[in-house]
C-alpha cells in the first residue's frame, strides 16, 4: 500500500513534469482546416482576393521544385507557391505536412496556394532545444514547434511584430519573430515557444526565462521522457532512504 509520503512524491514528481509540458498548438499557425476536396468544389468561397482569410491544408507532397509543388489528398491536388523556398527547407517529396496561407482562385488557369507556414504533420513539439543545435542543422529543425531560451541581444517592432535576436553562450543567434506586446529588452534571459519556420522562430509565447540550468542544456540531446525517467528514479532512490534510515 502505498504511504502518505510516498503519494506526495508521486504528486510532486507529476506536478512538476506537468509544469514543463508545452502546448503544441498556436492557432495563427494552425487555422481552419480546409480539404483540398471541399476547395475544388468551390474555390470562389475560400478566395483570399475576395474576402481576405487564410486557411490550413493538409496532404502529401507529390512534387516539388524551384517554381512551384504540388500537395495531394488523393485523389485531389492543390499547386503550392514557393517563392518562398526557405519555407520548405528539409521537405521532400511524400512528406506530409500542414500549410497555412492565402488561396488565390484562378478561374481561368491555375489556382494557387500561397504558404505563410509549413508544418511538419502530424504535428510534432521537439521540446527544448538548443540554439546552436538549430544553427548547425536549421533544416532537421523545419516546420517543427520548440522551445528556445536565449539572451536577448537585439529587438525591434515592425510590420505588428518584434523582430528580436537571441543568443546562447556561444554567440549562436535566432531570429525570432515575436506577435504580441512585450517589455522585454536586450539582456533579457527569455524562453520562447513557437514553430521554427524559414531560418526563424515565430512565436506567440515569450516570458522571461526563471528556469535553472536544465540537463537538456547542459546535455544537449537530454530528451523530456529521459528527464521524467531521472526525476521518479531520484523519488525511488530517496524514498528507499527513507525506509532504509
């Protein structure tokens, strides 16, 4: 049977892996999903020139080159802009991946998706990640959800956004495009949530970093299951002190 004391561990232990599980969802990159199937049948109502709106679409990437892909849900097909090729670093053909833009209906040739972000799907958080483990393969990175802590080392507003830069001990730096109010400034310890899309982390979530040195930080790689592991041994350990004193 389990004791007073011993349920208190178990509680504090779920306690405080619940406190650094991270929402994987941020809904100015994850709208309203749209079947590729329900667009073509009337692609007038999702048209971005007529009423101005962004949707999300999911499916397979059957082609992809410097002009333009193509995104399937069979039997369906939908052409994907990609002027902005920084979006799709790390994609390849058959991925399935969710984009989020403006729909732009051609009656008269071909209609036209034109991405503002590129998911990995299903949706993947990679947790806490370093830095310069982003810097040194930005595209392993791509169309994924983290979180970053760095120090501020430049910001400004333009366009509705923040545009700051964060650095590591190491000089290793992140654009991060923040879309919210803030009084953070340079110097600032900051941890930063958001989907790491085209060389940037674009974020809705920004608070100032309270945390202690992590073993994530301290060993890069040191995944969250590896922590909660460690955490309930050290429990087990101290509870077997007990008994044994």
């Amino acid at each position: 049977m389990l004791t007073g004391s011993t349920i208190r561990t178990i509680f504090m232990t779920i306690l405080l892996l619940s406190c650094t599980v991270t929402n994987a969802y941020a809904s100015m990159f994850e709208l309203e999903i749209v079947p590729i199937s329900k667009i073509k049948e009337d692609p007038s109502i999702y048209d971005s020139t007529m009423a101005y709106r962004k949707i999300s679409v999911i499916g397979n990437i059957s082609e992809l080159s410097k002009q333009s892909a193509i995104l399937t849900d069979s039997p369906d097909s939908l052409k994907i802009d990609i002027s902005k090729i920084e979006l799709f670093d790390g994609f390849n053909i058959n991925d399935q991946i969710m984009t989020t833009g403006e729909f732009i209906y051609e009656p008269v040739g071909e209609s036209t998706l034109i991405p503002t972000y590129v998911l990995h799907y299903p949706i993947e958080d990679m947790g806490l990640i370093n830095i310069s483990n982003i810097v040194s393969d930005s595209s392993a990175h791509n169309g994924r959800y983290m979180t970053v802590v760095g120090n501020v080392s430049s910001r400004e507003m333009s366009m509705g956004r923040y545009t700051i830069t964060i650095a590591d001990n190491e000089n290793n730096a992140l654009k991060v495009y923040y879309y919210g109010s803030t009084d953070l400034g340079i110097g600032d310890v900051i941890k930063v949530f958001g989907l790491y899309n085209g060389n940037a982390l674009h974020s809705e979530s920004m608070t100032r970093d309270r945390s202690p040195l992590s073993l994530t930080t301290l060993v890069p790689g040191f995944s969250s299951i590896m922590g909660a592991s460690a955490i309930l041994s050290l429990a087990l350990l101290l509870k077997s002190k007990q008994r044994n004193d």
